[in-house]
C-alpha cells in the first residue's frame, strides 16, 4: 500500500473532519474511564453482581472497538494519531524535497508547523 502524500491544502482541507473524530475520542475515551470505574465498583461489592459486571463489561468492549473503528478511518486516509489527550495529528508531506510531517494539535486554527519524521512535536518548524 502506498502512503498517502498530503499537500499543505489537502490537510487543511480534512481538518474539520479531524476534528470532529477528535470529539467523538475524546468523548469516547472519557465514558470508557466512566465504565472502567463503574466496573472495578461493581467487582470490589460482595457478592459481585455478576450481570450487572456483564454489563458493563460489553459496554466497555463496545466502547473499545468503536474507538478502534475511528482510529482505523483516519489511519486509512492516512492520518497519523498522535495523541488523543491533546489532540494532536501528523499528515505526510514533502517539503523543499524532503519527507516531513505536517503537524496540527487541537486548538490550532489551521496546519501551520511541519517536523521531520524522527523530530516529534517537540521539532516542529513554521511552513514558510
């Protein structure tokens, strides 16, 4: 399979779309830790509930692929997911003929750094 090569417009282009996945994981990640907590309640109760913990535990299994379902979607445009907490993403891209990566963290209203592919967020660069 061929890795997707975004131009800076191409990027900025899927960023509404990036965002609202962003949301959806977010949302997600926090209701798995909601469940997480309610599932280690019911476990600690004597004698356990064992529906109530089948319960949960489906729901935190759905929760889990759903989540796992949306990474795979921007996986396969060829989005890198960075880091869900804050929200940050790498798009492939060519710069003065070299292979970079286009970076956005939530909050930024546009792609305006790049870094190499071995820098990390912490050698992001302004695209001239």
């Amino acid at each position: 399979m061929n890795k997707k090569i975004f131009t800076l417009q191409e990027a900025n282009d899927l960023l509404p779309y990036v965002r609202e996945e962003l949301s959806f994981l977010q949302k997600s990640k926090r209701s798995f830790y909601e469940m997480y907590q309610k599932r280690e309640q019911i476990k600690k109760q004597q004698p356990v509930d064992e529906e109530a913990l089948f319960s949960v535990e489906c729901q935190l299994e759905f929760l889990e692929l759903e989540a796992k379902m949306h990474v795979t979607q921007l996986i396969g445009k060829g989005i890198q997911v960075k880091d869900i907490d804050i929200g940050l993403f790498d798009f492939p891209a060519i710069i003065d003929g070299e292979e970079v990566l286009l970076c956005w963290r939530e909050g930024e209203e546009s792609i305006t750094h790049y870094h190499g592919l071995r820098e990390g967020f912490m050698g992001r660069k302004p695209i001239r």
